[in-house]
C-alpha cells in the first residue's frame, strides 16, 4: 500500500496541485473539519459510491487517524484504482480546514 504523510499532503496543496482526496470518516467527524478539496464518502458507503469514481485519477485516502483510510485504500486497490493512504489522518493535518 503506498503512503503519503499528512506534511506532504499540505506540501503539494500549497504548490496548486491537484489532488483527488477522499474523506472516509463519519459525518459527525466531518463537521469538525475536513480537508478543503476532499470529498467526503464515509467508509460504509464508499463499496456503494465506487462507480462514481475515475480509474485515470490517483486517490489519496483520509480518515482520522488512518487506520480506516487503509482499509479503504485496499478496497480500491481491489477494484483496480490508484490509491495512497495518508498516513496518521486528520490527527496530523496541519493544513486549512473547511
């Protein structure tokens, strides 16, 4: 499983990067903040949303602390998408909120 730290992440946001971030945590988590681009699709929900994602497009993977976002990483890993896992989730996001 490849993996990007939460560092990076913010690294190649704040370079105007593109990223396709997908947000697995809860709804009542989300409320808290998530990253600005992300999309949200909760963990549970995410085997149900996969044929509203692109193959050509590279995912990057959050959750809280990383733990669900590797578990979805390897779902889609499963189905044949680029995927990275950014480890230690929104604990170690230091980036903006929204």
């Amino acid at each position: 499983m490849e993996q990007i730290t939460a560092k990076e992440v913010v690294e190649l946001l704040n370079e105007g990067k593109t990223l396709n971030i997908i947000d697995v945590r809860e709804v009542d988590e989300v409320t808290n903040g998530k990253i600005p681009t992300a999309l949200h699709i909760p963990l549970g929900l995410l085997e149900f949303k996969i044929q509203d994602l692109d193959k050509s497009k590279e995912y990057i993977m959050v959750c809280r602390s990383g733990a669900r976002s590797g578990r979805a990483t390897q779902l889609l890993e499963g189905q044949g998408f680029k995927v990275i896992n950014m480890t230690g989730g929104m604990l170690a996001w230091e980036g903006k909120t929204e």
